[in-house]
C-alpha cells in the first residue's frame, strides 16, 4: 500500500489518455481485435500502476455502409445490427480484463451534434469545401481508392461519382512536415512512419479527402444537405476529442495522448487525423503507435472479409483469459506481424505457465524438505557476499529497472523478457545453491537467505506480471500471502517486506494442465 505521502505525489501525476480505435461492428469481434484492445489493456494498467491518471477509451465505430449493407442483408435496421453487436464487443472485454473506464458509441446524439460543428466550423474557414468526388471505393476498408481491387484488403471496389466535401489535407502539408520533424516518435514505428511518408506525405503525392457519400443513408447528415451524410472515417476519428473526458485530455497541453491502432489504418491517424487537429486549432496526440497484424498460416492479414479468422470468444471458452493476453505480448513480437494458432497457444502456456512459472513456484513452495522447513516463514533479508544470491539479486534489481524502462519506450514484448529472464534466473540459482543440500548440510545461514532472495525473485515476477497477467499475478500474491496491493513501485526492491510471512504451501500445481 502507498502511504500518505506517496499518495499525494501520485495525485499530483500527468494524466494519461489512451485509445483503441473504434471497432466496426458489422459483425463479432476476431482475434485481431481482441490483440489491439489486450495491448491497450496492458499499457494502461501498467500506466496506473505508476501513478498516471489513466483515462482508458475504446468504442463502436457505428455507422458507415458496411454496417448499412449487411443490416439491409439481414433484414433488420443499421442501428439494431450494431447494438446487438456491441453487446458482443462488451462482452468480449470483459471476458479478456479489459477494463476500459468509456465505450464511445458513434450513434450517440452528442456525437452527431459534435460532429456537425467540427464540419461546420471547417466548412466556414474554408477548410472544408465542395468538389465532386470521381474514382472508386472500398467499402470492406470504408476507403476511398484509385484501384479496382483494394490494395489493401483486395476486395472489389465500386465505382463513385458524385459532388462531394472535401477536407483541405494538402493545405497542411507544410504543417504536418514540421511536426513530424519536431517529434520523430510521433508516430511508431519507423517503419510505418517511412511508409506514409513514402507514400502520401509527398508534396506530388498529399491529396484533399473527399469527407461525404451521397448514395448511402447509415451516418450523419451533412448540415444544409439533404441527402449527404459525412464520410465514417471524418466522424469516426472525431471520438477521440467528442467524449467529455477525451475533450479534457485535449485541452490540457500536459496530458499525455496515446492512439493504439493497427498497421492498417496508420494513414488515418497520423495524417487526416493530425489535418483535422490543426484545422480545428487543438494539439496533437503524443504518440500514435502502430501495432503489427495478426497473419493467418498463408501470411495474409487476418480478417472478416477474408473468412480466416478466430473467434476470441470460442477460445475464451476453453482457455483462460491470462494465457490469452500473455501470448499476445510474449509471442507476437510488439511492433511487429505475428502468428497465431491453438497449438502455439498451447505450447506456451506448457512453457511459460506450467514448466517455468508454475514449477519454480512449487520448487520453492513445496519442494520436500523445504515445504517443512521453518513451517514456511520467509526469513530475513541480509547482503551477503555468496556470489550466486549477489548475482541474484542484482540480477533481480535490473530487472525491474529494465522493465518499467522498457514499458515505457513501448517495447512490450522485451519488458515480457525480462520476467521471463528472472525466472531463468530463479530456476538456475535453485540449481547452482541446491537448497536441500543446504538443508542437509545444515548450512542455515545460507538457506535462510536463498530462501528469502528466491521468495522475494517470485514477488517481483508476480507484480511485473501483474498489467499482463492479472489473475496469474493474484495467485502467485496468495501463494505468498501477499494481496496485489501489498507491492508498487515504491517497496518492490524492498527484500524484507515479505520477511516473516508464511507462505502457502502447494499441494496442487499453480496452473493446472489445460
Ligand atoms: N473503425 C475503424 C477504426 C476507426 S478509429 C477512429 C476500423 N475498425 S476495424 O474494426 O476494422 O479495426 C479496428 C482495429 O483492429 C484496427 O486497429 C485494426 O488495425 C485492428 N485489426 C483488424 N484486423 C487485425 C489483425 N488481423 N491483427 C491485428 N489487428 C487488427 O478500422
């Protein structure tokens, strides 16, 4: 627990505004889905657990005519379609742990309202103004193409000619090159960054977006129009400044602003979005970070249109929650495309939950004589200069040290690492001091510590676990007779605070066979 003191210089801590993107619902949520909203989860308990202020926001993405096609194909309205699939969104976060503190719905009244002063404010400063839109469109990615066949998602676009709004992208040109030179890491990874940059932000290349349909009806009408409602992509991204709390967080130069998206709509963020942001005089976000793709075994990107995708729900059912959101940090490579399927899920919670995790815990919890040693109080913590605890424990000081500096350059899947190289370090040291010979060999002193460093190693892998592995990290706090409140940042390098406690004694393994 924190004390007063502590307390009140958490309070006085930057506030820390993160996002999802807003998820169409034309349909459940897949596994993709599921990865983006796991990492935000993450990011944001690990934020709290620092002190931030965490404001958490994901939502629906409602309208658009992707949703308008497939309720017409169902024979039910657009708005029935998407509330019955946002119960389903709902659901699914709370099965995963994703504790978001708002759902941000794009059919909301405030919303509508919200938007239609943004697009009147701009149409009065000319920033907005009216055209006629000639070429195709995607209506899988709700994106306006030159193509035939969608570059991005390959489907078959549809041919648009009609008079349109358009925004005044390329007016910002020369504005958005200088912020991006003023702040290299506002958008990661680099290798997203050079991509818009190759292929957009290019004075021959940088292009107005055309931000209203005139041949669907599922949106919100254009002001003074009949029969125009506003391009999904135009309003969709307004979520992030039309809450009440994320229109705070832009006002306040000193929060901090995160968007998690995916790979696949880096355009829309960190380039219409940042036009839209000077267009209407507010900051910018901090950082927009792209997350990779999950592939299916062909290595094409795994979505509904496309029909290869996993229903996260269905696995939920056979595994837990915490196998799930550890996978996705440990095994999908963080910035980058990864894998996934059944038996790699499989493989790892063997791995990582059962041979590594759980076993050391018994190892140091039950092992025969240990188990009767001392009734299981954690002796004192002494320095000592026995060369494998000095390695031990300085191996356990860095640890911690590198992962919050890792978790906070956003290197997630190396912040994994490091838990998982205390646990190696755990396991080796059991062999290298052989705690039972020491028992034997009535070597006290030395047991007495192991037994203390080996108590403490297993606390600290438990809080670092804690913002991925919530319900894992519990177990282990039990098993310890610790509550999750009992550690944070502030005593986490405090190797007498579980001294004379008694620790559980393991009959069954931690994490039983699936
Ligand atoms: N509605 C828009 C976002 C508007 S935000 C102002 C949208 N929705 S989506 O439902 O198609 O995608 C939501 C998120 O899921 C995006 O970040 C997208 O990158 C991500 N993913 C969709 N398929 C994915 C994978 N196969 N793998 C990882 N993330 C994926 O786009």
């Amino acid at each position: 627990m924190y004390n007063k003191e502590q307390k009140n210089n958490l309070m006085k801590q930057k506030s820390f505004y993160l996002t999802t993107p807003i998820f169409y619902p034309n349909d459940k949520l897949h596994l993709g889905h599921a990865y983006n909203a796991t990492i935000a989860d993450i990011i944001a308990r690990y934020k709290k657990s620092k002190g931030y202020q965490v404001y958490f926001q994901t939502g629906s993405d409602d309208h658009g005519e992707k949703i308008e096609k497939k309720a017409l194909s169902l024979g039910i309205s657009s708005q029935e379609l998407v509330d019955k699939n946002v119960e389903l969104f709902k659901k699914l976060w709370q099965k995963l742990g994703i504790e978001y503190d708002f759902f941000y719905r794009t059919s909301s009244l405030s919303h509508k309202e919200k938007v239609q002063n943004i697009f009147q404010q701009l149409f009065k400063q000319s920033t907005i103004y009216l055209g006629k839109y000639q070429g195709n469109y995607c209506i899988a990615c709700e994106d306006y193409v030159k193509e035939k066949v969608c570059p991005n998602c390959h489907s078959e676009t549809k041919i648009l000619e009609e008079p349109a709004y358009f925004l005044k992208v390329s007016q910002y040109y020369q504005q958005l090159l200088d912020y991006y030179q003023k702040n290299p890491d506002f958008l990661i990874p680099t290798a997203a960054k050079k991509e818009l940059f190759a292929n957009f932000l290019q004075k021959d290349k940088i292009q107005d977006l055309c931000i209203t349909r005139s041949d669907i009806k599922w949106g919100i009408p254009v002001p003074d129009e009949s029969k125009m409602i506003i391009y999904v992509w135009f309003e969709a991204l307004c979520n992030y400044l039309n809450s009440e709390k994320g229109e705070k967080m832009f006002a306040n130069e000193d929060s901090e602003i995160i968007h998690l998206i995916g790979k696949d709509i880096v355009r829309f963020h960190a380039l219409y979005w940042p036009v839209i942001l000077f267009a209407l005089g507010r900051r910018l976000p901090d950082k927009v970070i792209a997350h990779g793709l999950l592939l299916d075994p062909k290595g094409e990107k795994a979505s509904k249109s496309k029909g290869n995708v996993v229903d996260p729900l269905k696995l939920l059912e056979k595994y837990p929650q915490d196998l799930l959101r550890t996978y996705f940090i440990a095994k999908i490579s963080f910035l980058q495309d990864g894998n996934f399927n059944e038996d790699l899920l499989k493989e790892f919670y063997r791995d990582f939950f059962i041979n590594n995790l759980g076993n050391l815990c018994q190892r140091v919890g039950k092992g025969k004589i240990i188990e009767l040693y001392e009734n299981g109080i954690v002796p004192n913590f002494a320095e000592t200069k026995n060369v494998y605890l000095w390695n031990y424990y300085q191996t356990c000081l860095t640890v911690i040290e590198n992962y919050q500096q890792k978790m906070d350059n956003y290197q997630l899947t190396s912040a994994f690492q490091e838990i998982e190289n205390l646990l190696n370090a755990s396991n080796k040291l059991i062999q290298e001091l052989a705690p039972w010979n020491l028992f034997a060999n009535k070597k006290t002193k030395l047991l007495n510590l192991t037994l203390n460093y080996l108590r403490n190693g297993i606390r600290i892998i438990a809080f670092l676990l804690t913002p991925i592995a919530p319900s894992s990290s519990k177990v282990i706090f039990e098993y310890l007779n610790l509550s999750p409140d009992d550690c944070n940042w502030e005593n986490i390098k405090n190797f007498q605070l579980i001294a004379g406690k008694k620790i559980k004694f393991l009959k069954e393994p931690l994490f039983p066979p699936l």
